[in-house]
C-alpha cells in the first residue's frame, strides 16, 4: 500500500471514529436534520431568523378551494412543420435518390395535432387561463371541467413569450381560481401545482 492512500485511510478511520464516539457519548446522531427539534408540521425559517418556525401550508385545504376550478384542455388541429429539405444535389448524383427515400413527407397542410394540458377558470363567465404551447395550431379547443361538463372554447389570445393563453367558454357561474400579485412572492416559498392532464 503506498504511504498516501495509507495516510488517507488512516484520517477517514479516524474520522469515522470520533463520529462514532460522539453519538455513543451523547446519545444521538452529530449531524441531525434541520428539523429536528421543529414540530412535524413545521419547518424552520430561513437562515436569517434563526430558531422561529413557520407552519407548513396546508395543501389539502388549498387543493379542496381551487381544485374545482381546474380544466382539462384537450385540442386537436394542423400545425405548420417547417421543410428542411434535402442537401442539394446534382440530378445525376447517385445519393439523391439513396437520401431521398429517408426525407419525410409532409401531408399537405400542415401535421396532425392532438394534444391535452391542463388551465384555470380565473372568471366565472368562462374565461380560462392555459399554456400557449397546448393550443398552438389548434382549430378545435375542448374545456373539460371536473363536473364531467365540456365546452368548444374560443382562443381568446396568446402570449408566446410567457407561454400563457386565454379562453372563453359558453358558461356561468363557474368555480374560479384567485390570480395573486407575483410582487408579494419570495424565493424558497411553498408552490402547489395542481393539473388536469389526462
């Protein structure tokens, strides 16, 4: 054995044995989780405050007021597939027809789209809020609630850069979500995400 890797594990044994030491001598663990000495249904505060607790949100609570209010989208339509084409090749090229039968045909029109995410009805008249990528190039919009109900809904507007789209359904008084004020929101806070994707 070479005198390093015999120094080494000299130090990692004598490391292993002073931890093993401290907790015979003391009668629990030298490294203990965060929350050790924190109610189960807390957590510790941040750094900054050392020794207050803060109660965990209650997701159960939170799931049974918004939960209602979830949409299943389910769309269906053509999307505009850009062609890549081939390399350009002399006519009389062998490879153009060896790379010619491996370039994909494009039905015209456009490519089939079937696709389902989830949204949010943020108005009780039927306005819903989802994901701009789930009804790009979709002709037919489809809300399911959670009532089983399902309404044609109308493309409303679309914000590619934030990937967000608005909805609008024939129906009324409707269970809806409260929009929150994203100044009020830390970093290292609680977030629920709730879906109805299938």
């Amino acid at each position: 054995m070479s005198p390093k890797l015999l120094k080494q594990t000299i130090i990692a044994t004598a490391v292993i044995g002073g931890l093993t030491a401290s907790y015979a001598y003391v009668g629990k663990p030298v490294v203990a989780p965060a929350t050790a000495n924190v109610a189960p249904n807390q957590v510790a505060a941040s750094s900054s405050s050392p020794g207050v607790a803060m109660a965990l949100p209650n997701f159960e609570a939170i799931v049974a007021q918004n939960g209602p209010a979830v949409a299943n989208i389910s769309v269906s339509g053509t999307r505009q597939i850009a062609d890549r084409g081939l390399p350009e090749f002399d006519p009389n090229d062998p490879f153009q027809q060896f790379f010619r039968q491996f370039q994909p045909q494009m039905p015209p029109g456009g490519m089939p789209v079937q696709g389902m995410g989830s949204g949010f009805i943020v108005r009780d008249d039927g306005v819903v809020i989802t994901n701009a990528h789930v009804v790009d190039g979709a002709s037919d919009v489809t809300v399911k609630l959670t009532d089983k109900r399902e309404f044609k809904a109308k493309v409303i507007g679309v914000d590619k850069p934030t990937d967000t789209a608005v909805l609008k359904i024939d129906a009324k008084d409707l269970p809806t979500v409260k929009l929150g004020d994203p100044g009020r929101i830390g970093v290292g806070e609680w977030v629920l995400a709730i879906g109805s994707p299938f």
